[in-house]
C-alpha cells in the first residue's frame, strides 16, 4: 500500500559510479597481475610489465561484471541486473563517461562476457576461462614463454593465480551493489 514511499535504486547514475570504481581497481590489478608473473621463475619473461595487455584485463573484469549482472548473481535481480548492464555499456560507449582511459572497447568487454556465460553454461570456473583467454590474448605469439616447458600447457601456478586475482577484483567491486 506504501510503495510510493520506497527509495527507487538510481542505477542510471550508481552505473557511473560503478564504472569509475572498476577503473579504478582494474587499473590496480594490473601491477598485481605482473608481480605475479615476476614470482614464477619458470617463465622466460623478460619485461613484465608489458606481458598483461591492459584493454585485455579490464575488458576480462568488466566482461566478468557484466556476466554477472546478466542474471549470474544472487544478490541481485535478473531484471535489474540487465538494466544496469544496459546502463553501463551505454555510458562506456558515450563520450559522456569522463573516467573512460578510450581504452575500453565494448568488443573485447562482450568476448569476456561471452567467456564468463558459457562457463556458466557448462558449469565450469569462469574466472579460470577468463584468465585462459586473457593469457592467450595478451601474450599472442609469445604464448610459449608463460607454459609448462615443452608443452603447449599454461603453467597452473599462472593461470590460476591470475584466475584467482579476477574473482577476487570483480568480488570486490560486485560489493558496490550490496546496499544500492
């Protein structure tokens, strides 16, 4: 009988809000990701930081956050989840969203949204499908140098730290939503 008095969620403008902050902690992950790859002495890289592409890792986290928000979270609804997605890859694409580096491109964000949902599909960690698809993506032809030697196998040790560091990235950022 009171709706009327019910605070409605702004997610138009939370979306904005939203983005910055994924900026943000993506742009973080990155020096993470590449501590990592200086831990494992297996590796044959020589200049770390140039290894993980960063379009390609904030394209995984927000790839993740969107698969998310199209129906993969308990904490909030289908329906709205979708709506905020919508709202969120309509303000990355307008020139609008002053937080946006022009390093975010809608096509490698929808590959990783589309990585997260058939894991999901086939009942697997998207997080280790992300990390497989941003290891490949960022390193190319130079795969060779972050696999187990003499095979065509990522090294586990990297993989799923990285893997690791995702979940953990998109967890957290996720919490945005708790209380909107």
């Amino acid at each position: 009988m009171f709706d009327f008095f019910k605070r409605k969620p702004k997610d138009d403008l939370n979306s904005v809000e939203f983005l910055t902050i994924v900026l943000e902690k993506g742009s973080k992950t990155i020096s993470i990701i590449n501590d990592v790859l200086k831990m494992e002495k297996e590796t044959s890289i020589k200049k770390y930081q140039d290894n993980i592409n960063i379009d390609e890792l904030l394209g995984a986290i927000f790839g993740a956050c969107f698969g998310i928000l199209n129906g993969n979270s308990k904490a909030i609804p289908k329906k709205r989840g979708q709506k905020i997605n919508g709202y969120c890859k309509s303000i990355l694409m307008s020139s609008k969203f002053e937080s946006n580096p022009k390093i975010i491109k809608i096509s490698i964000i929808e590959k990783y949204e589309e990585v997260f949902r058939e894991a999901i599909n086939k009942n697997i960690n998207p997080f280790e499908e992300i990390s497989a698809v941003l290891l490949v993506r960022s390193f190319k032809k130079r795969i060779e140098k972050i696999c187990i030697p003499g095979t065509n196998n990522l090294n586990p040790f990297i993989h799923q730290t990285i893997a690791d560091i995702i979940a953990l990235t998109v967890t957290d950022v996720m919490k945005f939503w708790k209380d909107k």
